[in-house]
C-alpha cells in the first residue's frame, strides 16, 4: 500500500486521493490541486508564481511572470520540493541547519554537565545541593556556588534557543508557489507562536534571574516561576506536535513514504521516551533530543539532494 502511494506521488503532478496508514490522505497533506489550463495554454484557476507568489491566472503557459520574469511553465509543474525556487529551498535547508546545531549544542552541553557533575560527586564526601539547568537537575558539592552555575547554563541555553528560534522561523517560511493553502498554515502558525512563547518565557526567565542576584524578588516569584515553567512545558507540547505535522507535509513533497511513517511513529515515541525514560539519570528527554535531531538531519539530507540536483541539471550542457 505505501510502496504504491509513493509511486503515485512520483509520478503524478497532483497528489492521489489515496490514504497513507494511520494518517491524512496524501492530498490532504499537500492541500494542492492541479492548475487548470485552457486549450490555448491560457492558464484558468489561480496559481502562484514559484518565486514571487503572483497570481498567473489568466497568463500563457508560456509566457513569464509579470513580477519576476520567471517562467509561468516552472510555476505549473506541480507540488513536489524539486520544482519549487531555489531560494525557497535554500531558506529550508538553512533552517534545518541551524535547529540541528542547536540542537547538537544543547546535546553536547547537557552531557559535558553530567559528566562533571557525576566526577565531582565522586570526589567529594560533601553535602551535595541542587543545580536545575533547563529540563536536568544536577548535585554539586554545598560549596560550589550553583547560583552562578545555574545562571551561566541559562545564559547558554537562552543564547541557543535564539539559534533554534531563528531555524524554526526559516523552516516555517510560506513557499510563494503554495500561496493560499490552508493546509499546512494553521501547523505553520502554531508552531511559530509556540516558538515564540518559548523564547519569551525563557528571556524572561533569564532577566529574573540576572536580577534576583542584586535584589530580593519576594515569594510571588516562586509562585510565577512555576507558572513560567508549566506555561514553557504546554508549548514546548504543542510546538512538537505541530513540527511533526508540519514535517509530514514537507516530506510529502520530497516525496518520502518511508519517512511520514517515521515521523508518525516519532510523534507518540519521543514523549513517551522522553517521560518514561526521564527518571534514569534525567536521561529521557537527552535521548529523545537525539532522535529528534537524527529525524530532522534525514529531512535536511533530502533537500540537499534536491537543491544539488536542481543546479545540476540547471547547469549548460557542453557539447563534445
């Protein structure tokens, strides 16, 4: 079944009404319809120019668009990533890049804190005390200042979450040629202000924390920092789900069955592993964030390939 779907989508310029197992039709990820064309090559139903978003409703299939110069026909070849701009596709592929190496700080930072966290406990006969930084919790040595500890690992953290915010804004980014769809807007829009959310929550986190150094904040603090905290968790919640819904439309264009069943997967695994896993060594959400970027790395090698193809084939032939 999925063996056939995939070549469907290969092969046809508008998605078959198919459904993959255990999600939305094909069509219904894509949320596209072919562009009608009148038999003298006039085009007859709205369609976006791939680079700028004009609408070519009413142009020659073979003349160019108004806007930009591109040509109406590259604008009508159908859905799948490999006809889209260059410049859209290099947005993606660069917003991939930089939620992946956050990511892969974030990874490296939080194993570096666990393993020095575990070789000074094992030097020290000392009353330990808490350290929190970010989702893990540490013991250190009473008299190791972890009021300073705690800061820097936020600083980093928030320095990182700028980095993943911008990618998530790049990925999100509207492919002029899918201009008016309203599949995947609402996951696109989700995510956004769930990214968002988190960032402010964190900044704000972090300014509070700069400034309880020098003054005294009173125990409403405690009782808004643990709001902070549970409203940072419940978009931290939907920003995952809407990111793998919104993944799925993408690698639906690419066209990759084989990965949509992943990321289906991915999207009740990673919480459970992340939940279930938690309490050994805190190590849950660290392996799940591992997944997750394996998971993105794979979406960000297709379109690699895809932009290397394009400007290969884009190449002048040279005649021997």
């Amino acid at each position: 079944m999925l063996e056939r779907v995939c070549l469907q989508i290969a092969t046809m310029t508008s998605p078959p009404p198919i459904p993959t197992l255990g999600s939305p039709s094909v069509s219904e990820l894509l949320g596209y319809k072919e562009a009608e064309i009148a038999i003298d090559g006039t085009v007859l139903s709205r369609r976006s120019c791939v680079k700028c978003a004009y609408n070519l409703f009413g142009l020659h299939q073979t003349g160019i668009c108004p806007e930009c110069g591109t040509p109406v026909a590259k604008s009508l070849k159908g859905h799948l990533l490999r006809f889209a701009s260059e410049e859209y596709l290099k947005t993606l592929a660069t917003g991939f890049s930089l939620i992946l190496n956050g990511i892969l700080v974030t990874v490296a930072f939080t194993a570096i804190a666990i393993i020095v966290a575990i070789l000074v406990n094992l030097m020290s006969n000392m009353t330990n005390s808490t350290i929190t930084i970010g989702f893990m919790s540490f013991q250190l040595p009473t008299n190791y200042n972890t009021g300073t500890l705690e800061s820097i690992g936020n600083l980093i953290q928030a320095l990182i979450g700028v980095v993943i915010f911008l990618g998530y804004i790049k990925i999100t980014s509207e492919d002029p040629g899918m201009t008016g769809l309203t599949y995947p807007r609402k996951a696109r829009t989700t995510l956004k202000v769930a990214v968002i959310v988190q960032i402010v929550l964190n900044t704000a986190v972090l300014l509070f924390d700069l400034i309880s150094k020098s003054r005294s904040l009173g125990p409403g603090w405690e009782i808004a920092e643990d709001a902070i905290s549970l409203i940072s968790a419940i978009a931290w919640v939907v920003q995952f789900f809407a990111m793998m819904t919104y993944c799925k439309w993408l690698v639906s264009r690419i066209p990759d069955v084989t990965l949509i069943t992943k990321i289906t997967k991915y999207t009740w695994k990673l919480p459970l592993i992340a939940i279930l896993l938690g309490c050994l060594l805190g190590l849950g959400p660290l392996i799940a964030m591992i997944m997750y970027w394996e998971l993105l790395n794979k979406i960000r090698g297709h379109l690699r390939q895809i932009i290397e193809s394009n400007q290969q084939a884009d190449l002048p032939q040279v005649s021997t």
